[in-house]
C-alpha cells in the first residue's frame, strides 16, 4: 500500500516537474561550451533564447495549468493559454528569421550611408578640380556682364607699374648721382631703385587721380572747380615733363643725333616740347582706354568709399566655388528624415526579434495572474512597444477564484441587507 503510495505520488511529481528530466540537456546543447567556436556562436544565438524561454515557458504553464480547477471562465483562459504558446512559437521563429532580415536591412543601410559618403567625397573632388575653371568662367561672366570693370582696374594698374619700372631705370643715374653728392659716398643701385620704384607707382597713380578729377570737374561745369582742378593738372603735367619725359627725350636724343647732322642740338625747348607732347600721348590713349573706368575704381578702393555698381551687377553675382559640396550638403540636410526613418528600421529589425520572444515569456506570466496578456503580438515596430509607465498604470482584470469569490461575497451581504425585517423574522 505505501509502495503503491509512493509509486503514484513519484509519478505525479514527475509529471508536475517534468521540463527537469531535459532542461539541463537542453541548455548545455544551446550553450554548446564543447563545440568548435563557430558552432558555439551560431547555438547561442540562435538556440540560446528560444530555449530558455521555453523552459520557462513550461514552468509557467504548469502553474497555469495547476490554477484552471480554481478559475471561472475556463474555456476562455484555455484559449487565451493555447494563444499564448501559439504567440510564443510565432516569436521564436520571428527571432530566427528576423536576424536574416536584421543583415538584410544593416547591409542595405550600409550601402547607402556607403554610397552618400562616395557621392560626397566625389564631388568635393570635382570641386577641388574644377575650381579654376570654375573661377575663370565667374571672371568671365562679370567681365562681359555689367558691374566693376576689372579690366580696366587691372590695365590701369599694370600700365603704372610699366611706367613705374621705365621712370625708375631713366631716373636712377640722376638720382644716384644726386644722392651721391650729399651723402658724399657712391650708394648701391639696388639700395636706390626699390624705394625708387614706389615712389614713382605712387607719382604716377597721382597724376592718373588728378586727371580723373579734372575730368570730373569738367562734367560738373562749375568755373571754380575747373580752374582749381585745371592748375593742379598743368602743374602734375609739368612735373611729370621736368623730371620725368624729360629724361626720357634726353635718352632719345643719340637716336636724333644718328639720323641728322653732327651739330644736331635739340635744345630745352624742344625737349620739353617732345617730352610735353609724349606725357599728352600715352595720357591721352592710357586715359580713353582704360584710365577713364579704371582710375574711379581704384581711387575708390583707396579712399574706402566703396564700390558704386549697377543694380543689374547685384543680380550676377560670382557663384560658389564649391557649387557641387554645397548642393550635396544641402540635400544631405533634406533627406534626414529618410535617415530617420532607416535608423529606425535598422534598430527595431535588431531588437524586436529578441523583444518578441521575451514579450511572449512575460504573457504567460501574466496570464497566470491576471488571465490576461500583457502585449499584443507581434509587434510591427519597436514604437508599438508601451513604456514602462504605461504598463504600470494599465488596470489588470482580476479574474480568478479569489476574486469571483471577493466579487461574489459583498453581493450577498448587499442582498441580505436589502432585505425587509418582517421577512427575517418570519424565516426564523
């Protein structure tokens, strides 16, 4: 008799405990310490929480099933049990073939961030290339377009410095030899030509600025300005004449001396004369040329007055040199919200697979106390997943033998109140 007791009382031990006799083969076989590494590493992620989750599962589903004598509704909460081992198989083959579909959405990803940067690097490359011809295209366009005459600018500019160099090689044997008598000592060309050579761009870019004056002057027709203007212009002009064009004729005069007489003499009259009439030349075609737009601008940048151009200029400005980077940048910044929406993509195909098969553990959990689920599986993204503050404040349905029986104990406490005294003491 006790063996027959304790023969049955093993079997239903055996059956209530019965996930011992293959949980421990099982977890061994999905941690697989004695397999090669490669093996090892496939069996724990892929084996590894699905069969932990089952183990828990059964234990969970042994004390489910243990509380469907004491439940009210139990067809329903048969049904809600079978649903859940039904959502627990789903997730696990969710969770295997999701971490396919987790490569197949990091390779993807991968590849476009791959191609952005690609696309980046080349055409910041094509800018770096194509920046001069870039460049001279912009020069190109404001040159023929309306606006600042930068030819001009820069003929007026480079005539001074030709000047400049033709003055400074005529005047330093003067000016070595004048020098030379003060200081009482012979100085270095090259000491005298550089201070030389400044002096004379600076003189030279006062003459142009006196004759833009006087043009200026002119166009105003005020008597006054005009003969103020007009003096200073006789006096640069004779300056210009004395020091400079008359050195200049003085180098010519060998060359007059070779094609007339011996006794060729040409005289100061004449000398200032030529010398007069070679300022009055290279002045007059320099200035209808170029000088005349060229010499307003660069008095302008002197001064610091700015810059005075069309409204038409305004519109034609110079692009960006780094056309291709800037534009690229620009719809880089436009497409965050596809990088948004990929980066979501990315995380939830590598945490729902994993998620699901938690979520569908914690269902049966709930199901054993509150004979409901906790999650709605499976989850389409990993957005749907409520927050933890969430699930606390969710009020749980309550039902199970205890609570039928709170439920059921105040309505007849409520009915043995309701009734009348006459009809208590007519039941004694």
């Amino acid at each position: 008799m006790d063996q027959g007791a304790s023969s049955i009382g093993s079997i239903v031990l055996s059956v209530l405990f019965f996930p011992t006799f293959f949980e421990r083969a099982l977890l061994e076989f999905a941690w697989g310490a004695q397999d090669p590494l490669w093996v090892c590493l496939a069996k724990r992620t892929f084996l590894l929480l699905p069969v932990s989750a089952v183990i828990v599962c059964l234990w969970a589903s042994i004390l489910c099933l243990l509380t469907v004598i004491v439940r009210q509704k139990r067809t329903d909460f048969l049904k809600s049990f079978f649903v859940t081992w039904w959502d627990l198989m789903k997730s696990i083959f969710a969770f295997w073939g999701g971490f396919f579909k987790f490569l197949w959405v990091l390779v993807g990803a991968l590849y476009g961030v791959l191609r952005i940067m690609v696309v980046g690097v080349w055409l910041i490359l094509q800018d770096i290339l194509l920046v001069p011809f870039r460049l001279i295209r912009n020069v190109a366009k404001s040159v023929s377009a309306p606006g600042v005459p930068w030819i001009a600018v820069v003929l007026t500019f480079c005539w001074c410095l030709v000047e400049a160099v033709i003055f400074t090689y005529v005047m330093t044997p003067l000016v070595l030899d004048t020098l030379s008598n003060l200081t009482g000592g012979e100085l270095s060309e090259f000491v005298v030509r550089i201070p030389l050579f400044i002096f004379m761009l600076f003189l030279i870019l006062g003459s142009y600025a006196v004759l833009a004056a006087w043009t200026e002057a002119l166009k105003t027709r005020n008597v006054g300005t005009i003969l103020k203007i007009s003096m200073v212009e006789a006096v640069a002009s004779l300056v210009e004449v004395l020091f400079l064009y008359r050195e200049l004729v003085d180098s010519l005069v060998p060359w007059f001396a070779q094609h007339t007489a011996s006794d060729f003499d040409l005289g100061i009259a004449g000398t200032l004369a030529i010398g007069f009439l070679a300022w009055l030349g290279v002045r007059g075609m320099t200035w209808f040329l170029f000088a005349s737009h060229g010499v307003p601008i660069i008095t302008a940048m002197i001064q610091g007055t700015g810059l005075k151009t069309p409204q038409s200029a305004e519109k034609n400005k110079m692009e960006d040199a780094f056309a291709y980077t800037v534009t690229f940048f620009y719809h880089f910044k436009t497409d965050t919200d596809w990088i948004q929406a990929k980066s979501d993509e990315v995380l939830g195909a590598f945490i729902l697979p994993p998620l699901q098969v938690v979520s569908a553990t914690v269902n049966f959990f709930m199901l054993l106390i509150a004979s409901r689920h906790l999650f709605d599986l499976p989850f389409k993204g990993f957005r749907e997943v409520m927050r933890s503050k969430e699930l606390l404040q969710a009020k749980p349905v309550v039902a199970g033998a205890g609570g039928a029986k709170a439920r059921k104990a105040p309505s007849r406490a409520s009915r043995s109140a309701a009734m009348p005294a006459s009809s208590t003491e007519a039941q004694s």
